[in-house]
C-alpha cells in the first residue's frame, strides 16, 4: 500500500498515476491549477461554483481538463473545439448512427453548450433550462401547443419531453424515440384490453402506427386525433372504406384509392377530370401521395 505522504510524492514528481490530476506532472500543487485560475477568474468562487449541480470535472478544479492555460486555436483557449471537448470524456453519451435511427442536429453539430453549461447550474444534469422549457427554446411551436392542448397527453406534460425522446439522439427509431411506434405507445397502452378494441371500432390497429391518427403532444380534438379529421373516421365508420372489422383481413380497403374516394367525394373528383388542366398526381388518382386517408395535423 502507498502511503499518502509517497503518493503525494510520486504525484508532485510526476513518476506514477497521474490520471487522477492531468497537471501533477507541471509540478504544480495537487489542485493547485484550479485554485491559480479561480484568484483571478473570481466569478467562480462569487457564484458559479455555488450553483446547484457543478460538473465534477470543475468540482474538482480540473480546469486544464478543457482549457489550455497557455494558447489554444480554439475560442476560449479550449483544447478540443465543440463537442470533441466533451467527448473526450463522454464517448459513450450519444448512441451510434444506425440505419433506422435519427440523430438531433445540435448535437450532431457538436453544439452540447446549446443545452449544458460546462462549468455549473441550477438545474440537473448542468442543463441551460429546466424540464420541457429547454426543448421550448429551440421548438417554441410543438411546446407551446402541447402546453395549451384542450387535451393533453399526460406524458408530456407531467414527465416532459425526455419521457419519449432522448435529447441525444436514437438508434431504435426516427423522431428520438427512445422506442418506435407502435412500441412506445402500447408500452402504455395495452391493446389487448376489450375497451381498447371498442374504441378503435374492433379493428386490430395494435400493430398500427398510432400517429397516423394520434398526435402525441396533445390536441384540441376529443382522443387526442390530430387536428383535422377525416369525418368517417371521427365517426368511426371504418368500415366505410375498410373490409368489415370480423373479416381475416380487415385493414383491407374495400377498393384502392381513387375509386375509395370517389364513393364518397364523386361530385369533388367529376368537376376535377373536367378541367382543362389537371396535376399529374391528380390524374394518376394518386390521392393518398397528397392526403391522408384518416387524420392530419394540417387542413386538408
Ligand atoms: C493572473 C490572472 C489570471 C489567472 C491566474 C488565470 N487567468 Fe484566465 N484570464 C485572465 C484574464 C485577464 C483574461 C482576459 C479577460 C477576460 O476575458 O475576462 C482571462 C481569460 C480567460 C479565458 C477566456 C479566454 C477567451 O478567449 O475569451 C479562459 C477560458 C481562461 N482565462 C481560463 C483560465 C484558466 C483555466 C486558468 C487556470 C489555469 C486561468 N484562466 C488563470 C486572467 C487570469
Ligand atoms: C468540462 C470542460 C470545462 C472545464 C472543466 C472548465 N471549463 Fe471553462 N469553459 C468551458 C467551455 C466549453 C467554455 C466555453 C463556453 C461557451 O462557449 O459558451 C468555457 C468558458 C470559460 C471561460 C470564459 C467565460 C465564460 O464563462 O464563457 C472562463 C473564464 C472559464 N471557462 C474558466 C474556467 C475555470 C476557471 C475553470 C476551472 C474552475 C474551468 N473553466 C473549467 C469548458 C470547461
Ligand atoms: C475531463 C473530463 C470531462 C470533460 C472534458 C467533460 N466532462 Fe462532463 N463529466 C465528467 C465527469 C467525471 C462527470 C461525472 C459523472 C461521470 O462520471 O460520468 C461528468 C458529468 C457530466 C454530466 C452529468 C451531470 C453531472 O454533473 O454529473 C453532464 C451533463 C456532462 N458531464 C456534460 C459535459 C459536457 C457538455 C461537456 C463538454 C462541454 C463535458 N461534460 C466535458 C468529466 C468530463
Ligand atoms: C438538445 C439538448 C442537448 C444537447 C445538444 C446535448 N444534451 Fe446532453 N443532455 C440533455 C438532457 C435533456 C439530458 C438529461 C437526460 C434525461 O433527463 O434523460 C442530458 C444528459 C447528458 C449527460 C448525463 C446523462 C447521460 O446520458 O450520460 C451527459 C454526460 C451529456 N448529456 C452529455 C452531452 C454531450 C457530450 C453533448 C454533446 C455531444 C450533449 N450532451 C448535448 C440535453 C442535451
Ligand atoms: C439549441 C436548439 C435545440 C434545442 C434546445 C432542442 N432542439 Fe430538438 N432540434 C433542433 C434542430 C435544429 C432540429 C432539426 C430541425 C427540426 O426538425 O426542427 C431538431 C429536431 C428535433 C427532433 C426531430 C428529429 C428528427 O429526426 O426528426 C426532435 C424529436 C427534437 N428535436 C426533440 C427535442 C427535445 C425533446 C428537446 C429537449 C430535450 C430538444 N429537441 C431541444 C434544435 C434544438
Ligand atoms: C408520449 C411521448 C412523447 C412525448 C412526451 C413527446 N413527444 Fe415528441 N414525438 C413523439 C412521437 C411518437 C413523435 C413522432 C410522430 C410521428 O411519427 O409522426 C414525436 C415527434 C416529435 C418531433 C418531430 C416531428 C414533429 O412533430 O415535428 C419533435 C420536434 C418533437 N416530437 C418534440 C417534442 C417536444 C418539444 C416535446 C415536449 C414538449 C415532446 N416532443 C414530447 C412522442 C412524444
Ligand atoms: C409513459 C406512458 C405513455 C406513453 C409512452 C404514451 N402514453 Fe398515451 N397516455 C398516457 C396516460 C397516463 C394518459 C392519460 C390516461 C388517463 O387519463 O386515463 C394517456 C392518454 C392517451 C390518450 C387519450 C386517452 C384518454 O383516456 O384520454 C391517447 C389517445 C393516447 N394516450 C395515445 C398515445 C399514443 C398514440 C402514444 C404513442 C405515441 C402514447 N399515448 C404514448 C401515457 C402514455
Ligand atoms: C376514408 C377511408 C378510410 C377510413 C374511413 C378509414 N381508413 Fe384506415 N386506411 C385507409 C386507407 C386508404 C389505408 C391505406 C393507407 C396507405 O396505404 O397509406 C388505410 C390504412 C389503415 C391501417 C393500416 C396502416 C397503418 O396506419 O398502420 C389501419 C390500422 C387502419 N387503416 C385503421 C382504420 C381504422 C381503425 C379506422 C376507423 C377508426 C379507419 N382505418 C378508417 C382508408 C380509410
Ligand atoms: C386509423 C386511426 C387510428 C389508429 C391507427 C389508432 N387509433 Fe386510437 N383511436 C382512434 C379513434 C377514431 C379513437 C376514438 C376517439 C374518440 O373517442 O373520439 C381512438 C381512441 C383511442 C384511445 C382512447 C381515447 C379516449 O379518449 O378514450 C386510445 C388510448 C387510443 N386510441 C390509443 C391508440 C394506440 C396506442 C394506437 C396504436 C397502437 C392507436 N390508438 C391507433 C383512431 C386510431
Ligand atoms: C398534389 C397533391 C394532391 C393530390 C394528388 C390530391 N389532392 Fe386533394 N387537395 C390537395 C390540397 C393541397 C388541398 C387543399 C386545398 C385548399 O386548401 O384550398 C386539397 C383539397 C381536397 C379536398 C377538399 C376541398 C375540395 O376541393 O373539396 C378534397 C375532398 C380532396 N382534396 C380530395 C382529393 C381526392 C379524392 C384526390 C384523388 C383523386 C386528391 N384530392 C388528390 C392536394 C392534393
Ligand atoms: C365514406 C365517405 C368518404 C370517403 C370514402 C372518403 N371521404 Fe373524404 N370526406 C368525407 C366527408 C363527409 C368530408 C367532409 C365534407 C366534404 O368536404 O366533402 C370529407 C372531406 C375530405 C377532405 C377535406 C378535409 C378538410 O380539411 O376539410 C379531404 C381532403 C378528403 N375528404 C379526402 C379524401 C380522400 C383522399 C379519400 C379517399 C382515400 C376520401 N376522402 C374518401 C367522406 C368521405
């Protein structure tokens, strides 16, 4: 066993584990490089450092950890620019590129100050903002209108957005989530409950994608449908355009899509074929390339 008196020793000399403390090696004092920077950077000792969650690495006073107390090329005489600095420390925080996944751009851009403060702050996890107020800073919209749903998605407003998505990035599915849909929602949602069934009009919708109707921030539409709704799917006349719910393949359309469309909207489809002028996806019936058969966060 080494005494503390040797490691010390062995510290101030530079002859052994220096890991701990990068500058032993300068032969400066154990911790001495951070209390040389904090005498004249007094801002530390005044406020920062007295911030709720201070990053260890600062902590610790391992300010040459990222600055180098000389000369760098980079702003802040950083010694790696972006988010290289902190993945020196941290390559294991954003999950790896995949086929299916999604990354989120701030972070693939390097810009992890965007959300973290390096150095301390009042919130968990050194981040710039608290809960879903942080998110809002760059998706003022998506927040904003979940916060103000007539109906709101308990999730997202009583856990916040990290419940669904991880800030950094996915490689199970697009969007950030953490698991796709249908996954994520039947997480939740057991599908295999009798009123489950009844509500979606018997159809076996467990494998579906949820948000082609749902939409998870919230909504100002009773069952959280997305704001326009397709009136017979509002009604729950599936069967309008979908084989009956007890046939073996349900989902089946009773006809593709033109034809669908003209049982209901024969007026609308005759006065368009008699203008003079007709888009070519139009012409080719190619409804669904433009509309969505049952719900849509837009008009139309
Ligand atoms: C003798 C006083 C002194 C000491 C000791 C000191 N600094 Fe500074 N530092 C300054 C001054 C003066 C500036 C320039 C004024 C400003 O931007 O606030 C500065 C600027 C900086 C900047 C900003 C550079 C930029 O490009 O804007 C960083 C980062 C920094 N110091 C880190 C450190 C670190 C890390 C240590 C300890 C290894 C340290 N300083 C020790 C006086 C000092
Ligand atoms: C985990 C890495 C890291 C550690 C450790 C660290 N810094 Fe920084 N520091 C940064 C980054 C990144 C910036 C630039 C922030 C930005 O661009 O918004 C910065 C900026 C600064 C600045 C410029 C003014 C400002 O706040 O933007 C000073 C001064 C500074 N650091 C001093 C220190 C001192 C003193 C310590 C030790 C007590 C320290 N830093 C430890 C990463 C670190
Ligand atoms: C010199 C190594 C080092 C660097 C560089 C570094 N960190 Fe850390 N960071 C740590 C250590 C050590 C912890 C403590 C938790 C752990 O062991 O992962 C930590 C923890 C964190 C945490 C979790 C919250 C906390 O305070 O425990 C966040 C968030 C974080 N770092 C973000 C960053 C960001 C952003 C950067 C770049 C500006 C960065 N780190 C650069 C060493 C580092
Ligand atoms: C869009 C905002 C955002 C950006 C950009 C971002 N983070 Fe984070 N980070 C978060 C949030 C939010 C959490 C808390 C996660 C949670 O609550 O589940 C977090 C947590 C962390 C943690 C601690 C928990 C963990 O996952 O290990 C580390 C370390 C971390 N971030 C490092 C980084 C690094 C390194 C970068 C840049 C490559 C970065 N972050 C960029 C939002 C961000
Ligand atoms: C610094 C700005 C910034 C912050 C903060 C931020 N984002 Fe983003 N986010 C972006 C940008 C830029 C994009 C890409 C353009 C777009 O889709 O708006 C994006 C895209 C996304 C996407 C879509 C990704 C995809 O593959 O389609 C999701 C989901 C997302 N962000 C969630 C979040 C969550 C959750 C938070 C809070 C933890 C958050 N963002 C915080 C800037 C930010
Ligand atoms: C209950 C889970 C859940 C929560 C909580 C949640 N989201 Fe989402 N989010 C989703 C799903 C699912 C999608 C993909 C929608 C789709 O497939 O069309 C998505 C998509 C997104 C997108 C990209 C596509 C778009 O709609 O523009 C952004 C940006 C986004 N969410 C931001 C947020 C923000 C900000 C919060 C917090 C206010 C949040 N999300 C909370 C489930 C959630
Ligand atoms: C973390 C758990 C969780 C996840 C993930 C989740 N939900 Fe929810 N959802 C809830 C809770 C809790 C309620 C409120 C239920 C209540 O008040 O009885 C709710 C309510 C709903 C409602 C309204 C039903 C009602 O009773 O008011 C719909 C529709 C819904 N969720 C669809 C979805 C869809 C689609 C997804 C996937 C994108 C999803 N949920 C993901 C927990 C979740
Ligand atoms: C106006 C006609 C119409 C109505 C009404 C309708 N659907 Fe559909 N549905 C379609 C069409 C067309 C498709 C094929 C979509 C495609 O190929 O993009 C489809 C596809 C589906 C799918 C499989 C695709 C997916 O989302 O995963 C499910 C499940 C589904 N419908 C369930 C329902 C249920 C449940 C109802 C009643 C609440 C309903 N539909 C009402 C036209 C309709
Ligand atoms: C084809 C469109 C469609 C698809 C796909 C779909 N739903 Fe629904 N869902 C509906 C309709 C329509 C209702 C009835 C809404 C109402 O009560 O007005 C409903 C009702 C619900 C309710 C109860 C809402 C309430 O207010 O009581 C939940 C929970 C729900 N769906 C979850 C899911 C989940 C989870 C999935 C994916 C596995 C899913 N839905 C797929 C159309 C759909
Ligand atoms: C190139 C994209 C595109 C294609 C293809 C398309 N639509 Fe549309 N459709 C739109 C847009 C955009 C609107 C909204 C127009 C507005 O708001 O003034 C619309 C509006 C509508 C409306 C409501 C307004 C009205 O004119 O009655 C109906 C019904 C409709 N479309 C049916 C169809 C049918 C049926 C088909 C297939 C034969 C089809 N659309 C093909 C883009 C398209
Ligand atoms: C069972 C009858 C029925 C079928 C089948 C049907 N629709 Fe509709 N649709 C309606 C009714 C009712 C309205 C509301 C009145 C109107 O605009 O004609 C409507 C409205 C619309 C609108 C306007 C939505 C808005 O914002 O007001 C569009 C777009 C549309 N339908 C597209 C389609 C497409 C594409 C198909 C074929 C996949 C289709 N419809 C099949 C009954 C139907």
């Amino acid at each position: 066993m080494i005494s503390s008196a040797t490691l010390i020793l062995l510290l101030v000399t530079g002859a052994a584990p220096v890991a701990t403390l990068p500058n032993a090696a300068f032969k400066l004092q154990p911790g001495a490089d951070g209390k040389l920077c904090l005498g004249c950077h007094d801002q530390f000792q005044i406020e920062v450092l007295k911030r709720a969650f201070v990053h260890t690495p600062v902590k610790a006073r391992v300010c040459t950890g990222c600055h180098n107390p000389h000369a760098s090329s980079h702003a802040k005489l950083l010694e790696l620019p972006g988010g290289a600095l902190c993945l020196k420390c941290h390559d294991t925080t954003v999950p790896p590129v995949t086929a299916i996944g999604s990354s989120h751009q701030p972070v693939a851009e390097g810009k992890c100050v965007s959300c973290h403060d390096p150095h301390a702050s009042a919130n968990k996890n050194i981040l710039i903002g608290a809960g879903n107020e942080l998110c809002a800073g760059c998706h003022e919209k998506i927040a904003l209108a979940a916060a103000s749903a007539k109906f709101k998605h308990k999730p997202v407003v009583e856990k916040g957005c990290t419940e669904c998505h991880n800030p950094h990035g996915s490689e199970k599915g697009r969007s950030l989530l953490k698991a796709d849909v249908p996954e994520m929602c039947v997480s939740c949602h057991p599908t295999d409950k009798a009123i489950f069934a009844r509500q979606h009009s018997n159809y076996p919708v467990a494998k579906a994608r949820c948000t082609t109707c749902h939409d998870p921030h919230g909504s100002d539409r009773k069952g959280l449908l997305y704001q326009t709704v397709h009136p017979p799917v509002a009604k729950q006349d599936c069967a309008k355009c979908h084989e009956p719910a007890s046939s073996a393949n349900a989902l089946k359309t009773r006809s593709p899509s033109p034809q669908l469309c003209r049982n209901c909207h024969s007026e609308m489809m005759d006065k368009m074929t008699d203008s003079a002028r007709l888009h070519r996806p139009a012409a080719d019936g190619n409804c669904l390339s433009c509309h969505s058969p049952h719900a849509s966060r837009r008009s139309g």
